[in-house]
C-alpha cells in the first residue's frame, strides 16, 4: 500500500513518540508474537508498532 499510496498514507497516525513507545512496549509485553512480527517488519524495511516509518532493510541473522 505504501508503494501505492505513499508512506505518509500508512503513517496517518496523528500519535507522540512517548504514547507510541509506550503502546509499543505494552504490545510486546502482552502479545509474545509481536517481537517476531517487528524482526519481520524490519526485514522488509519497516520500523515500529503503533507508528510505522520506513527504514533501511535489515537482514535477519536466522
């Protein structure tokens, strides 16, 4: 979509930084799949939880 539509369609979150962290940690703190989805994300050029930014690609040492 972001491809499509731009990167500032997916980042339309009008959201601070200290309340995304915080939504951020609480999502990896409750949900145990969340980490792996970040490492996924990252791989694919892509950071954070509650407010994605496009980002170099990472690869993963799997």
């Amino acid at each position: 979509m972001a491809d499509e539509q731009g990167a500032d369609y997916i980042d339309d979150a009008d959201i601070e930084p200290p309340l995304a962290r915080l939504m951020d940690t609480l999502a990896f703190d409750t949900v145990p799949p969340a980490r792996r989805l970040i490492e996924l994300l990252k791989e694919r050029g892509w950071a954070g939880w509650t407010k994605l930014e496009r980002v170099e690609p990472v690869r993963s040492e799997r």
